[in-house]
C-alpha cells in the first residue's frame, strides 16, 4: 500500500523552473535558429546536443561548469558514433550492438565522472536515435549543429553567476566520491546486458524502433535502489502510455514544423518541471518530445503505428529492465 501511494505523491518543488527555462532556452535557440536558416533537418542532432543541460542541476555554477563540459564531451562522442553507425548502414542490429558497447562505456564515464543524472541513459539516447533516424544532412554539419548546441546549453548553465544575486561560490563544493572500479564495472555490465537483451527482442520481433525498447531497459537502472528501480520501471510505462495518447492529440492537426518547433520547447520545459519530482507525470512530455522530435526528423507515414511501436516497445523494455534489476544482482552501492 505504501508503494502505491508513493506512486501517486508529487515531490515537493525545489525551484524547478529555473533548470526548466535554462533546458528550455538551450532547445529553443538552436531550434528557432534552424527554423529561420531553414535547415531543419539538423534539428534532431541540435536536441541532442542540449541533453548537456540536463547535467549538473543542483550544482554550484563552477561545479555545474565543470559536470557539464564532461557531459557535453561524451555526448559529442556518442553523437559523433551514432552518425557512423548511420551513415554506414549498420541496420537495427548495428544499432543493438553499438547500444551494448555504449551502454558499458558511458555508464563508466558517467559514474567515474561522477555526473548528475546518473547513469548511461541520454548518452544511450544521443547514439542511438542518432543511428536509427533516417537524416540526409553531411556528417560535418550534423556534429557542428550538436557542437553549437553543446556550448550554448554549458554557456546558460553558467551565464546565472555573472548575476551576483544568483551568484554561487566558485567553484564550490561536491559531496560525492566515485564507486570502486568494481562498482563501476558492475554497472557497466547491466546496462550492457539490458540494452543487448531488450534490443535483440526488439529487432527480432521487426518492430521500427528498437532503440525505445533499449531506452526504456536502460532508464531503470541509474536508480539508487532496486525498489527505485522498479518504481522507475512502473512510472515509465504508465507515464508512457498516457503520452502516447498525448501525442496522438498533438499529431491530428497536421502540425507545420514551426509550430512543432514550439511545442517541443513547452514540452522540454514541462518535463523539467516534473523529472525530479514525478517521473511518471515527466514521461506525460517526455513521451510526446520524443515522438515529435522523430517526426520533425522524418515524419511517419502511419502515425498509428508509431504509436503502437512505442507502446509495444516500451513494455519490452520494461519488462527485460525489472528482470536485469531483479535477477543481475544489486546495480549500485551506497555512496557518500
């Protein structure tokens, strides 16, 4: 009974519109930029590229500096892999086997770096949406688009301490130590093992998207605890199927791409607003950001099987990510 009403209790708001807006200014700009140059087709790697915001919510400037510049690297490089992957044709198995090698490499960078999100998901998330949507744009262009986006979301992650209302000690202090190199190599292997299992599955079954199976396998583990695992598990696929439903709203009207522009921007905000404090109302927007996201990129020819796929595939995903938090022993130690 606790779990239940756990599920239904909102966390209490920490000042979350300050991260909102400076997520939603790093998506907007690039975007609105892309629009008025009319190249679009460089969005999806822009988005991805602002993930580098997400990193170092609650630090101090120096310290969210610091965080963000290393998140923006490996996001860059997985950007960077992606678009290989993509180029060469690798196919949805490429894009399961280049998951699994990603999936152990950042989730070791992640903890070594120590970066908050926890976790390989957005690195997981940057590589494969970048392998598996269909895009025409020169590779060059495609990084320089991520790159410009990297250094604008690291520029308003640190623009607050030139305010010296909002300013904070520089570079202030971090109270977190790296896990052992066991730990680290635990990890590693359990996002391996989730993503490579869920993908497989995915891919055998022919489904269109793969990687959202992968994603929603992975998402569980950056969790604490193996009951935070499976709440995140349980929060991901109900908050799943109530975007989908979200989304299909949204796609009636035929949406110009300047007005999908703007509702990727309100949907990046609201899902910062959410994300900490309950991630099944966050994935009410994750949900639709990323459908969208995908059909600005390459729009689908049967919108009801795009959104079938994602709701077949997420129950995948979640399934084989309560099964490795489950069976693949204890992802996490406690840390200081």
């Amino acid at each position: 009974m606790n779990a239940l009403t756990g599920f239904f209790r909102v966390g209490p708001a920490q000042n979350d519109h300050l991260p909102a807006l400076r997520m939603a200014l790093g998506v907007a700009v690039p975007l609105v930029t892309l629009l008025l140059i009319d190249r679009i087709d460089l969005a999806v790697f822009a988005v991805f590229g602002a993930f580098t915001g997400i990193h170092g919510r609650g630090d101090s400037h120096g310290i969210r500096l610091q965080h963000q510049v290393a998140a923006g690297c490996v996001l860059l490089a997985a950007i960077a892999a992606g678009l290989l992957v993509n180029r060469y044709d690798a196919g949805p198995w490429g894009v399961v086997a280049g998951s699994v090698v990603m999936g152990a490499l950042t989730s070791y960078a992640a903890d070594r770096l120590m970066l908050r999100p926890p976790g390989a998901f957005f690195h997981v998330f940057a590589f494969a949406g970048t392998a598996s949507i269909p895009s025409t744009a020169p590779v060059a262009e495609a990084l320089l688009a991520a790159l410009v986006s990297v250094l604008l979301s690291i520029a308003i992650g640190a623009a607050g301490w030139l305010n010296p209302r909002w300013r904070s000690p520089w570079p202030g202090r971090r109270r977190l130590v790296p896990p052992s190199g066991q730990v680290m190599a635990g990890n590693a292997g359990r996002y391996a093992i989730a993503a490579g299992a869920s993908g497989a599955i995915a891919t055998s079954l022919n489904l269109g998207h793969n990687y959202w199976a992968i994603l929603s396998a992975i998402v569980p583990l950056a969790a604490a605890t193996r009951m935070g695992r499976l709440h995140r598990a349980g929060h991901r696929l109900l908050g799943t199927i109530g975007g989908v439903g979200i989304t299909a709203v949204l796609l009636v009207p035929d949406l110009a791409p300047w007005q999908l522009v703007l509702v990727l921007i309100v949907l990046q905000f609201a899902t910062e607003m959410f994300v900490i404090r309950h991630y099944a109302l966050a994935m009410l927007f994750i949900t639709p950001l990323a459908l969208l996201m995908s059909e600005l990129a390459a729009p689908a020819a049967d919108t009801g099987m795009l959104l079938l796929d994602r709701l077949v595939e997420t129950l995948i995903g979640v399934v084989v990510g309560v099964a490795v938090s489950l069976l693949v022993g204890d992802p996490r130690r406690s840390r200081a």
